[in-house]
C-alpha cells in the first residue's frame, strides 16, 4: 500500500467483518513533535487472546479464502519503521483497537493519502453501521458522525444515496485537517 489512509480502509473492513456497529477512526497529527497517531476502535466480535498474538504474523490468518493476513502486518510495519509504535488490544464479545503511531519526520514515513475519501467510501458503503471520524492536527480537532447524519436525514434517506455520498465527502475534505 502507498498510503496509509488504505491500511486505515483494510482495518476498517476487518471491523466491519467483525459484525461492528460502532467503527471510530481517529488521525490526530501534531507537527512540533513530527508524530501522529491513527487509531481504529470498534465494538465489534473481537479477537481472543491467541488470535491477538498471532495477528501480525502474516502466515496466521482467520479467512479460509486464502492462507496468509497481510493488512495488519504491514500496517504494523508502516508504524515500526518510521521509530513509531503499533498496538492491538481485543477481547471477545467487547471489540477491538489499533493504534499506530508515526514519526513523521523518518524518511520512512508514508503519506496519509486521501484520507476524506476512505472515510466518505467507508460511510457510503457500510451504511447500517455508525462510523466517528476525528480527524486532529496541532489541538484543532474535526468530529464527524453518522449519527448526526441520519439524524438529520431521518430514517427514509441512505447514506449511500449518491446525494449523500457526495455531500459526506465534499464535508469532509472542507473540514478535516489533514
């Protein structure tokens, strides 16, 4: 993957497999001290402890469509080789997050990408779930929920109406800080 709004799409994806109803996906930057932080927390089946061990191994997969996981791994890797961090914390039954955390000043460091419209594609595609985009950069933070959509839209009207989708995006990119 060239960016890493794609590895924020596979985790995503995972969580929707996972049965979530709540997916929160947050990018928080901040530029005096070159680092920045994605986060994917969602309350979906969860993971058991051995999965949790095993996960970034990229021979260890759940999927009986194919034989090797590589989403996680990478994304691991895209963190671990700036001189950032990487977590995964699951319990069955509760849910999951992923953490990675970037030096953005590493040579290393892959662009964000369009992170506006993996998230706007996310919303549109999956939109019985609830997605929580927090998108930060040095304390000035953008929150955007579905919740708040539908609300306003009421029950009649899909987030993947084209309407719709277009609208999420464009509010997106006017207001997110990266």
């Amino acid at each position: 993957m060239h960016e890493l709004s794609l590895n924020v799409l596979d985790v995503a994806q995972n969580s929707v497999s996972a049965g979530a109803k709540l997916i929160e996906i947050s990018v928080r930057e901040n530029t005096s001290d070159a680092s920045m932080v994605i986060s994917i927390r969602d309350d979906g089946c969860g993971m058991s402890e051995t999965t949790v061990r095993n996960v970034c191994d990229p021979f260890y997969t759940t999927r009986t469509t194919r034989k090797v996981g590589l989403g996680l791994p990478f994304f691991k890797q895209t963190a671990e080789q700036t001189g950032g961090s990487f977590l995964i914390e699951s319990k069955v039954g509760k849910g999951t997050l992923v953490r990675a955390e970037y030096k953005t000043d590493s040579i290393d460091c892959m662009p964000l990408g369009d992170i506006c419209s993996t998230i706007a594609c996310l919303v549109t595609l999956n939109p019985h779930i609830d997605f929580r985009f927090v998108s930060e950069k040095d304390g000035n933070e953008f929150v955007f929920t579905t919740m708040e959509i539908k609300q306003i839209l009421g029950e009649d009207i899909s987030l993947g109406e084209p309407e719709v989708a277009a609208f999420i995006e464009d509010y997106l990119k006017e207001n997110a800080n990266h």
